[in-house]
C-alpha cells in the first residue's frame, strides 16, 4: 500500500514555476530518494507535503487522507515529521528539552515526555550531550539532534532535508547507520541528499526532479544507468 | 448629491490628497530602513519632532522661513541618524540577548529621551509658526469664474506638498541613478548577495538612517507652517509612518508613496464624515484592514501585475 | 531552602502592615506590588512565548474600565471587576488575537502597539459609555487606609506567580519556548503555533486586565490617558522585564521594585521630576547594550563587570 501519493503537484511563486506537475508514491516502509540539481525543487516539495506550502494545483495524501492544504501541525499530528536542511534547533533549549518539546506532541506529562525524549536521544547517539545548550552543538549533532526532535513526535514518515550536507566521513557512516535502523522501526523515509553514493546505497526507490519536474523515477540501479539522469545530473555532480 | 455635498467631498478628498503626499515623505524614510536593517525604527516620529523644532527656532530667532530650514534641518538629522545608527543600533546587532526585538525597544528609548528632552527644554506648549502666509489660499473662483461649486487650496499646504513631491522624485533619483542609491537598494533585497558583490553592507546601513532621518526631517519643516508644534507630537507619526510601511508593503517606496496617499485621503475622509476625533482610529481601521485582506501591502497588487498574474 | 523562596518572601510580605509601615511606604509596596503582577504576565507572553507586546495598556485599560463601567453605568461595586474582567479581557484578547497574532517579531510588537492606541482614542470618544477624556470617578471608596488593597493585589500576585510557574514547567511552557525559539520548526514539530500564541496572549491579558481592575479600585479615578497610556503603561512594562530579566522567574519582581523606586526617587528631586522618562530611556538603552538579559538573567555578568570595575578601581 502506498504511505504517501504525491499526485500532479504544482507551486507557483509569482508566476515562476517551483514545481510543475509532480507525481509519485511512496510505499510503507520503503526508503525514498529525492534527488535532483540545486534549484530543482526539492526542498519546495517537502514544504508541500509538510504543509508549508498549499500546492498552486494538485493534491497530496497521507494513508489515502488528503493533506494538502493542511497546517504543518496538523500533519505531523497524521504521522509526518521533518528535519531541515539549514537546522533549526530550539537554540537556547538543552538538548533534552529541545526532544522533550516535541515528544509532547503524543504525550502530555512530563515523565512519559522526558522517556521518549532519553530514548531518541539515545537512540541518535547524542546520550552524551543531553544537557549542553543546542546551540553550542557541533554541526553534525545539530543535524542529529534534528533526527531526534522528529523522531520523537513518533511519525509514520520521516523527511530528512540534507541530513548528511557537511558530515564527515565518521559521521556520515554513523548517518547512514541510523537511518537503517529507522527503516527496521518500520518507519518510511523520504530524503533529499546530495551524496550520491549514500543515496544509491540506501535508498529502495529514487525520484529525480530537475527544473521542477519529474526527469525519473525508479530503483537506484534503474536511475544510475538512465541517460537523463546522468547527462542532468550526475555528469554534473562528476565534472565537479 | 446636492453642490454643497459635492463640494466637501472634493474639498475632503483634496485635503486628503495633500495630507497624503506629506504622510508619503514620512513613510518614505521609514520604509527605507526597514527595508535596508530589517528594523522598525520607532523614533521616527521624534526625529521629525525633533527637526520641527530645529525649523521652528530658525524662524523665530533668524527669521529664515520654515521651507529654507529644509535645508538646515534636514543635514542635521541626516547626521543625528547616522549617530545614532553607529553608536548605539550597531552595537545593539551584536549583542546576543533573548529577544530580536530589542532594536526595538532600543529605538523606544531614543525616542523616549528626545521626547523628554524637548519638553524639558520648550514646555510641553502647542506652539504655531505664525508664517505671514498661514492663511492664505487659492479659490477656484478666483479661476474660474462661473464655477458651479468652490473650491479653495491652502497656499502652505499647496507648497509643502509640491515640495514633498519634489523630495520624492529626487530620491527616486538618487535610488535609481546613483551608486548609492543602487548599493542601498542591492543591501535591502538580498544582504548577503550585496556582501557578495561588494557592497559595503555596514556602510549602506549607517547611511540608510541618516536618509531616512533627514527625510522626515525634511518632513518635519513641511508640516511646521500647517501644524502645531508640541514636545509629544513624535508618537502619532511613528504610528503613521509604520501603518504606511504596512500599507504600501515592508521596504517598498513606491508601495510607501501610494500608502501616504490613501492614508491621508482615508484620514480626511473619516474626519469629515464621522468625527475629528475618530481620524486616528480611521487609520488603525485601515491598517487592520490591510493585515488581513493585504498582507504583502500595495506593493503585493503591483508585483502582481507586473508579473502578469 | 531555594525551593521554599517565594513562600518566605510571601511570609514575610504578608506581616508587613502588622508592624505598622507608614501610607505612603504601603503605597509604594502595592505599586511593586501590582506592577510585578503586570510584568509576569507581559513575561510569560513576551519572554516565554517570544511575542513582544507593545500595548500591554489595551488589556489593562479595559480591565480598569471593565470595573469602572460597571460601577458608573450599572451602579454595581468597582470590585466586581476583578471576576468578570477575566471573560471581559479574555474575550478582547481573543479577537485581537485574531488580529495581531497572524504577525510576527516587530511586527507583531508594532500592531500591539497600535491595538494600545486605539482603544485609548476609542476610550476617549465613546463619551456615552466610557464618559470620555473625563474619566470616571469611585465615589464610595472601600477603605481608606491601604492594608486591605495590600493583601488583595499580594493574593493576585501569589497566584500569578505560583500559575505561571506551573505553566512554564508544563507542556504548555514548552511549546511557548518552542514558538519563541522557532516558529517554523515549532510548528512542523506538530505544535499549532497559532492556538498557542493565543493561549499565551489570553493569560497575559486577564492578567494584566485583573491588575487594570484593581488599580481602578485602588486609585478610585481612571481615564483613557492614564490606563491606556503607551509610556506610562505598556513601556514602562517592557521596561520592567528588560531590567528585571527577560524569561525568568523573578525578572518581572525585580525590574518592577526598581523602576517603581527609581521613579519614586526621581519624582523627589526638585527639577528633575519631570525628567523621568529621559532617565528611563537612558536606563533602557543602557540596559540593552550591556544588560540585554537583565539584572537577573545577566547577573553573572552584572557580577563581573562590578567586580571588574572594582579590581580597576
């Protein structure tokens, strides 16, 4: 069954295009890549599906509920949590009270907030940082700490914007570990990445936008040997 | 509608149109600085009382008319908004403290001390200018002869609009044509971009507020001959400034000019037609209209159009 | 001992009349009094919820008019004012709400600051109900001496200490941090921001409103420029919680003790007194530069820079 249906979305800006007419699905439990050169609508897309943005024209539906149009707090309610591409940790809030802050969203004392909080703490490998304030963080467990805060409203899908921009290598492999074990949680995953390798390795499926519009879609060995992609895409990513 | 009706309401309307224009002025210098710092600069209002008074001594104890003190007042707050911009504002960017607005606030306080100042200084007494032209004024009769309806034009407002326009279009001048100009409207669309390109962001920011200061100094010796003159005047147009700057859309000039004039006509309206009393609130009706139905301001409907959409 | 604080502090405070303090020390107690109660509520608004109120003299205007109306149109006592300004308020906090809350940041400061005015303006016009620029007069005073408004606004001010306390350690105190912090995020972290805000804005009005209400039974004459007032009212509030320290406990306390004494103080000296708004500018924007956690936030480094100040001197 199909989590997530994406199904002819447009987001106009003033009349320019952001993104014209993009369709796709998601399966439960499935890991989807969203790929695609800078400017090519991406994070736009998640904007949409997060409620950000109301599409200019089309529709989105989470579990066959239509969520288009919805607020952002309305749809992590249903089960959808994000991170962002430039972080935005609750700054002058410890670690644990930036989690326990949006562990609130299922729970309302304080004790059961603060459980769930220590466990995706944990479970992020931030177990040492509980108490320092989120702003001091280093870059890589201010991305981590991202995961943590969206884990922790107990989603259904979970969309990562750029989770990996700026790791590295250690980090990147500790990444790239805790997303799988995201997925044997059962919980599907649609990311936006800009390391190719990390996203052909993981991902179960791959959409590929460019100039706002669907160029392919299909398993990453399919995208890896499909002409467009690599002429639009990673010919670039490999000249550069 | 009876000639007389028709009469007030053309004589409203003209009243409103020339009450507008100054209000544009005073919006102008406003917008700008929001537009180029991202701040409200809540002093507004006391900058231009502060060149009112400037104007106001030049008359009394040199005889120099109000609209020639234009160009005394407004080179002195131009240097007072620089001031104020380098010694204190800066700093106030740098600090880290909890809450954004403390600029704000920052500028609540300078706004405060010039305020208290002045009423230290000059009592808080209504002074006018009693510019030997207060009263007069150009009659449609005098025109024309066989008018079916009067109209009259007071000649200070007359001149103080024209000079207002005046002022409008040179600044359009220098925000088009100059260096300058161009480096002030490259920092308020994109900082970092502008940074990028070389613009000497730091440089623009301290210059935009002494514009904006020596704008609604400019203001300020307009509305000196049709006024009256009082320590606590500041607070209202600080509030008139920043309805325009809704009005028209944050940091938009054009948005600010065509904001000053419907306000101006909208408050003439209202006085008119409900009450002295309830102008003020005419312009707050207006503002939340507009927060609601308008978000982006005028300059939302002329993107629009210009984009065809 | 930390924990027991506040109730000592109530303790103390509440034998205070017994030992017999003089009129005019009484009245300036309430005045620090009834001005923290104002300040806590503007902090739990604009310190924990990051939206910051310029017009905190709307609600606190109608809170004194709610009583004072009913005493001059509906010949009731003043002090029933303090209960129904609490739907009063609340109701005039929803619709503004409604209003200003679609804003954020300065220009959520700059439309509060607007609401302020208009409701003067409003208050001043709308002769017939409010008896306009004329004000309204309690002719029948409760008490003459002080000791009873004493223990009335240290009652309110104990329960808005102990309901905001609770409140900031709550859920609720968190999304209110979360919303100051990041709107964005808040918001995608699934708290309805907007429901929230006004959540916040509804207290910090019947706060202030209640405070509003018992200043007009205390003072026994309002009129729109004193309650409605922007600097002697929604500023000075501001200027509390700036001095005092934004986002904690005891900020609204200790900025409200200072300003009430430091106006008291230059209202005192000859010549100066009508000087005190350059003073509190000043304050303010030294404040700011250099304390812009206040003394309480900052009093580390208030610590330091006396210390400092000491070694060089």
């Amino acid at each position: 069954m199909s989590l997530l249906q994406v199904k002819g979305v447009s987001m106009f800006f003033g009349g320019l295009a952001a993104i014209s007419d993009v369709s796709f699905d998601i399966q439960k439990g499935d890991i989807l890549g969203l790929i695609g050169p800078n400017g090519a609508g991406k994070t736009t897309m998640f904007n949409v599906v997060n409620g950000f943005y109301a599409p200019s024209r089309g529709e989105v539906f989470f579990k066959g509920k239509k969520i288009s149009g919805l607020k952002p707090h309305q749809i992590c309610k249903l089960g959808v949590a994000r991170t962002f591409q430039v972080v935005k940790p609750l700054q002058r809030m410890s670690v644990l009270d930036n989690v326990i802050a949006s562990a609130y969203l299922r729970v309302n004392n304080r004790g059961e907030a603060e459980d769930i909080a220590r466990e995706k703490i944990k479970f992020t490998g931030l177990h040492d940082d509980v108490n320092v304030i989120s702003k001091g963080l280093p870059l890589g467990k201010r991305k981590k700490l991202e995961i943590a805060r969206a884990l922790a409203t107990q989603p259904e899908m979970l969309m990562l914007d750029e989770s990996f921009a700026g790791l590295n290598p250690a980090e990147l492999d500790e990444s790239i570990e805790i997303i799988r074990k995201i997925k044997e949680r059962g919980i599907t995953i649609m990311i936006i990445e800009h390391h190719m390798k990390v996203i052909m390795a993981i991902s179960d499926r791959i959409v590929v936008l460019s100039y706002g519009q669907k160029l392919a879609e299909g398993t990453p060995n399919e995208i890896g040997n499909n002409p467009l992609v690599v002429e639009a895409y990673l010919g670039e990513a490999e000249s550069a | 509608m009876t000639s007389v009706q028709i009469e007030v309401f053309l004589q409203t309307l003209i009243a409103g149109l020339l009450l507008g224009g100054l209000y544009a002025l005073i919006g102008l210098g406003m917008t700008l600085i929001m537009g180029v710092m991202k701040i409200i600069n809540l002093a507004h209002g006391e900058l231009m009382m502060v060149a009112m008074y400037i104007a106001y001594w030049m008359f009394v104890l040199f005889h120099i008319d109000p609209y020639l003190s234009i160009f005394i007042a407004t080179p002195i707050l131009f240097l007072i908004g620089i001031a104020l911009q380098k010694f204190l504002i800066n700093p106030v960017l740098k600090v880290e403290s909890i809450l954004p607005e403390n600029q704000v606030i920052l500028t609540v306080g300078i706004g405060m001390v010039l305020a208290n100042l002045a009423t230290l200084f000059f009592k808080s007494d209504y002074r006018s200018t009693p510019v030997d032209y207060a009263t007069n004024a150009f009659y449609l009769s005098d025109f024309w002869k066989t008018s079916p309806i009067e109209l009259s034009l007071s000649v200070p407002w007359t001149v103080s609009f024209v000079f207002a326009v005046i002022i409008t279009i040179s600044l359009w001048f220098f925000l088009a044509k100059t260096d300058t100009g161009k480096s002030i409207r490259a920092t308020a669309q994109d900082t970092d971009a502008a940074l990028l390109m070389g613009v000497n962001v730091k440089l623009m920011r301290v210059v935009t507020f002494g514009i904006g200061a020596g704008l609604v100094g400019a203001a300020g010796c307009l509305f000196l001959p049709i006024y009256y003159l009082f320590p606590s005047l500041g607070g209202q147009f600080t509030l008139i400034a920043f309805v325009i700057t809704i009005l028209g859309g944050l940091g938009s000039t054009i948005g600010a000019i065509i904001g000053g004039l419907i306000l101006g006509v909208f408050e003439s309206m209202t006085a008119t037609y409900v009450g002295m009393g309830w102008a003020p609130v005419g312009r707050f009706v207006i503002f939340v209209v507009c927060l609601i139905f308008l978000p982006g301001g005028v300059a939302s409907i002329l993107k629009r159009k210009r984009l065809g959409k | 001992m930390k924990r027991y604080l506040p109730l000592i502090i109530l303790a103390i405070l509440a034998v205070l009349p017994v030992i017999g303090l003089s009129t005019y020390m009484m009245h300036i107690l309430i005045l620090v009094i009834m001005w923290s109660v104002i300040g806590m509520s503007w902090n739990l608004l604009g310190g924990y919820c990051g939206q910051v109120s310029f017009g905190h003299a709307a609600y606190f205007g109608v809170g004194a008019y709610t009583a004072g109306v009913l005493y001059s149109k509906f010949d009731l006592s003043p002090w029933w004012g303090l209960p129904l300004c609490v739907v009063v308020v609340a109701l005039f906090s929803l619709v503004l709400g409604f209003i200003v809350l679609r804003l954020r940041g300065p220009f959520f400061a700059l439309a509060t600051l607007a609401s302020g005015e208009v409701m003067r303006i409003t208050a001043e016009n709308w002769v017939d109900f409010t008896g306009g620029t004329m004000g309204i007069l309690i002719q029948r005073r409760t008490w003459v001496e002080k000791t009873w408004y004493f223990y009335i606004i240290l009652i309110i001010a104990a329960l808005t200490f102990f309901m905001i306390k609770k409140l900031v350690e709550s859920k609720l105190g968190y999304y209110f941090v979360a919303i100051r912090e990041d709107q964005d995020a808040a918001e995608s972290l699934g708290i309805n921001t907007t429901l929230y805000k006004t959540i916040a804005l509804c207290i910090s009005g019947v706060i202030t409103g209640i405070a509003g209400a018992f200043y007009t039974n205390y003072m026994g004459y309002i009129d729109p420029h004193v309650v409605f007032a922007l600097h002697d009212i929604s500023i000075i509030t501001i200027m509390i919680v700036m001095v005092g320290g934004v986002a904690t406990f005891w900020g609204p306390y200790v900025g409200a003790l200072i300003m009430v004494l430091l106006a008291e103080y230059i209202r005192s000296i000859p010549g100066l007194g009508a000087a005190h708004q350059t003073f509190f500018g000043i304050l303010l924007i030294v404040i700011i530069i250099f304390l812009p956690n206040g003394i309480v936030g900052d009093f580390q480094k208030l610590k330091r820079l006396v210390g400092l100040r000491r070694a060089s001197g």
